[in-house]
C-alpha cells in the first residue's frame, strides 16, 4: 500500500470547552506523530505557553506515523481520521507520605470518586487511612511536593493481631464523603464498612490533631469470616452488587454488596468507636499486645455471609489479586499456583484457566474488557486476550 503523504482528521475531545478545536476536516502531513499533532492543536487554540497533548485512534494512544498507523490498518488515504486528544501526562514527579505505624500492605483510589483526592492505605498494624496529597499547581513543577496528610483513620476488625491484607474503597456519596471499604483481614475476615469523613473542629489544636488522626465516623459495618485462612484479595464489582474475596488457602467467596444501596442519611453506629486504637497509637509504633487492646469495630456490627463459594476448579495456593471483567460478568483472579482463572460472576463457574508459569501477583485491565496483565515475580509482565482464551 501506498503511504499516504497527506491524512484527513477530525480532532475531538472531552477536555473543557477552552481546550477544544473546532471538529472540521483538515488535511495534514502524513509524517506527523504524537508531537507534531500537539503542534497543530496548540497553534489552533493559540496557546502561550503550549501544552502537551497526547492522541487516540480507535482507543489506542498513536505511536506512529499517521501515514503508518494507516497503513498497519489498512486504510486509505481518503479515509478520515477521527483523533481524540488529551492532555499528556508530566514527567513523575516524587512526593513523600508520613511515615505509617507498619508495612503498607495495599493502596486503593476510591473508585467512582469525583469530587476527593485521597488516598487511602492499609497496614499490618490493623489499620486503614485516608491521606489527603498536597498537589503541586501547574506552575510548581521545580522539586517535591509536601508529605500526604493522613485525614481519617479507623480499624475494621476489633481481632487481636489483625492485619489488613488488601482494600478496596469506592465512594458512596460524593457531597458527605461517604467512602465504602472492603478490607481482607489475616483472620480470614472480609469486613465491609461504610465511613465518613471526621467531622472538623476548631477546637482541636494542630499538635494534637498531627500526633493523633482523627477518626474516620463509621456509618454501617458488617463482617463475615468463611474462609479458613487469611483473606488475600477483595474486589467490588462495577455496579456494586457483588463483593469477591481470596484467601492464602486458594478459596474464593462470592458476598453480596450489604450497601449496594449505600447509606443515605443513616446516622453514625458509634460516637465513640475508634477512640481506643486512636489513643494507642498516638505518637508510636504500637507493639503486638498494644494491638491486642485496641477496640475499634462496633460490637452491633453485622454478620455478613457468602452468597457462593467456589470449589470447583479452585487454586492450589494463596490468591494474590482479584478483577472483575466483561462488565461485572466475569471475575479474574490471579494465584501463587502460577495461574489466572476466569469465572463467571453469576454461576461461579470457570471460564477459562490461563497457565502462567511463574507465580501471578497482580492483574489490571486496560480499556478493553477482553484483555488482561499480570505481573510475577520475574519481573515479566503478561497480556492476556480473552477472546482466545489466554
């Protein structure tokens, strides 16, 4: 095929109204890449100074050549372009979080969140928090930005020696920072807990409120405890309905979402839940019988029970990290027995088993649905298309 000299696009985008070129046809070079159509979008918005942007064909980010991307997809040169531009993501830039009481077992964004930029982290100390980063504004973009500030701590489980495992949080209600959080504990416990943001207070002095974070108002709580070893992996499913949950000893549960309906305007469980740990961990490392004190769980919390468990076809070792797929239609998880199993989110049933042969420690999902990545321990990571069966 022939390449193109001169190629037809249309830009378009979902940036705001002052960032958008008109949608018109324009012919241009056929050797323009990333950078020379981030040219031409500046030079139509007459930006000073310019701004970097980034480009999608097909929902996939160009890294060729126009005239190339035409020819690996076979298109002619009459053909029209339809590019989607965003803006391009800056160079990295390093930013410190305070120092946690213990190891930092996992890290999660609340997923739906529009309005918040938190952070939230779980520790082996048997605690969950929300940090608030400082970000840097366009114009700061010489050296570190400042530490995170932990906004809101509570303790999901009241169990002696109880570590969180892993964390999922989505957000409940965007307006009053209502945060749904899934924790895996080590006692083999699935907790799930509806939190608020601590209410503030001019009266609490600035020593006081760094020496000790306030504590997250919990709002709901339940807890169910099916598996026989420590909880490894949980999972929200993407309209909230299912929860899924993996353990050390390769079992995989199935719960249904107790706040898919969220929480509305219910008033705390407690005003004084949390206010032990709080005092504990006040300005130290706690040590394992200062764990054992701690009270932070509501004692009316609710039991919450597997609505499925799968057996069939299960791992042989330790779950490492679950994904849901297809929608919510399916569920991946990944395993220490160095395969990634798919299975059908309503009948429990497996899909497909995907052999790795290396330990599989994590998944992720690009935009499409049928497509999976695993990391392992290796350092490879693998891409998996789930229309071929692996």
């Amino acid at each position: 095929m022939e390449v193109a000299q001169e190629v037809s696009v249309s830009f378009e985008t979902d940036l705001p109204e002052e960032l958008r070129v008109p949608s018109d046809t324009i012919l241009v070079p056929g050797n323009l890449s990333r950078r020379g159509l981030s040219e031409i979008v500046n030079q139509l918005l007459e930006l000073d100074p310019p701004r970097p942007f980034d480009f999608l064909v097909d929902e996939e980010f160009l890294r060729v050549t126009l005239a190339r991307f035409l020819q690996k997809s076979n298109r002619t040169a009459e053909t029209v372009l339809r590019v989607k531009y965003v803006l391009a993501l800056g160079k990295p830039v390093s930013q410190d979080l305070d120092v946690q009481d213990d190891w930092i077992s996992d890290l999660s964004l609340p997923s739906a969140n529009q309005g918040h930029g938190v952070i939230v982290s779980s520790c082996y100390d048997g605690f969950i928090r929300f940090l608030n980063p400082v970000l840097q504004s366009e114009e700061e973009t010489e050296g570190p930005a400042g530490p995170c500030e932990v906004v809101g701590q509570f303790q999901p489980s009241s169990r002696d020696l109880c570590a969180v495992q892993a964390l999922d949080v989505w957000t409940l209600d965007d307006a009053a920072e209502v945060f749904e959080v899934v924790a895996a504990m080590s006692s083999g416990e699935v907790v799930v807990s509806a939190v608020s943001a601590p209410s503030a207070s001019s009266d609490t002095k600035e020593e006081e409120r760094q020496k000790a974070p306030p504590e997250m108002v919990i709002r709901r709580a339940f807890h169910g405890r099916a598996h026989g070893d420590s909880a490894e992996a949980v999972g929200v499913s993407p309209d909230l309905s299912i929860l899924a949950s993996g353990a050390a000893d390769g079992s995989l549960l199935l719960w249904s979402n107790p706040l898919q309906d969220g929480v509305g305007s219910l008033p705390p469980l407690s005003d004084t839940g949390g206010t032990e740990a709080a005092e504990s961990s006040r300005g130290k490392k706690r040590g394992a019988s200062e764990l054992g004190a701690t009270q932070s769980l509501p004692s009316h919390a609710s039991p919450l029970a597997p609505r499925a468990s799968i057996q069939h076809d299960c791992h042989s070792l330790g779950v490492s990290s679950l994904l849901w797929a297809k929608g919510g239609c399916q569920l991946a998880s990944a395993s220490l027995d160095q395969t990634v199993r798919v299975w059908d989110a309503i009948t429990a049933s497996l899909v497909v088993a995907l052999p790795c042969s290396r330990p599989a420690l994590y998944l992720a999902a690009p935009l499409s649905h049928d497509v999976l990545c695993t990391s392992h321990d290796d350092g490879s990571i693998r891409i998996w298309d789930l229309r071929r069966g692996g």
